[in-house]
C-alpha cells in the first residue's frame, strides 16, 4: 500500500519511559497513522535538563541512556530509522541526522506535535501544517 501522507509525529517517549501505559498511548496514534498506508516519522525534542544519569547528575547527550531507550523502542515497533532525538534544538541528533529529518519536514504534510513538545523551529517551520 502506497503512504497517503508523510506525517511526522512528535511525543515525549524518553521523558517517562517507566510509564507503558504513556508509551501506549503515544504508539497508538503512531501505529495507527501507519496503519491507514501513512509514512510516519518520530521526532522527539530533548534539552540539556532531560540528560542525566541514574542519580540525576547532568550527563553528556551522547552519553545519556535516553538513546538507546528511544532506538530500542522504535524497532521494537518498526519504526527505525524514521526516528529521531533532536538534541538542543538540533545541536545534535540520535537516529536520523539533523540533515535528513529537516529534509523530511520539508516533505511532510503534517505534524502532529503532542503536548507542543516539538520546539525546534527548523522542523517546525518546514512542514506545511503543525496540529
């Protein structure tokens, strides 16, 4: 089946990964859009104050185990590689590069920022509609 729409869908995946029922409920809009024949890509914003370590202590981004969370999650649902963590407002990405995931915007008809999560204006302001 042929995508009807590119749609990138932004949702706070790392901010409480403890929490599946928050994790279902992020993975049923995903799934569903994906299901309907949609291309449908994660993005998820973190900032500098969501890396940290196990005791709370700042962490480098590169380092932070929200990474490899987030990746884990995304092929445990099929969704790798049309994934990515934008670090800092594109300082740095996990997943998808900061190349590719502007390109895509740019392509997307849609984005379905949950919670107004996504922040990076570069994304934000390449897709053609933001709900």
């Amino acid at each position: 089946m042929r995508a009807r729409m590119r749609i990138i869908v932004c949702f706070n995946f790392t901010e409480d990964p403890c929490n599946p029922g928050y994790t279902d409920v992020g993975m049923a809009f995903i799934l569903g859009l994906r299901n309907l024949g949609h291309e449908v890509y994660l993005v998820e914003d973190v900032g500098p104050k969501r890396c940290h370590d196990a005791r709370h202590k700042p962490i480098e981004f590169e380092k932070w185990g929200g990474r490899s969370y987030f990746e884990r999650l995304a092929m445990s649902y099929g969704l790798w590689p049309r994934c990515s963590l934008i670090y800092n407002r594109g300082e740095a990405t996990h997943g998808m590069t900061w190349k590719e995931i502007v390109n895509a915007a740019k392509t997307c008809e849609v984005a379905l920022n949950f919670g107004g999560r996504l922040k990076t204006g570069a994304v934000l302001e390449s897709v053609q509609r933001r709900a």
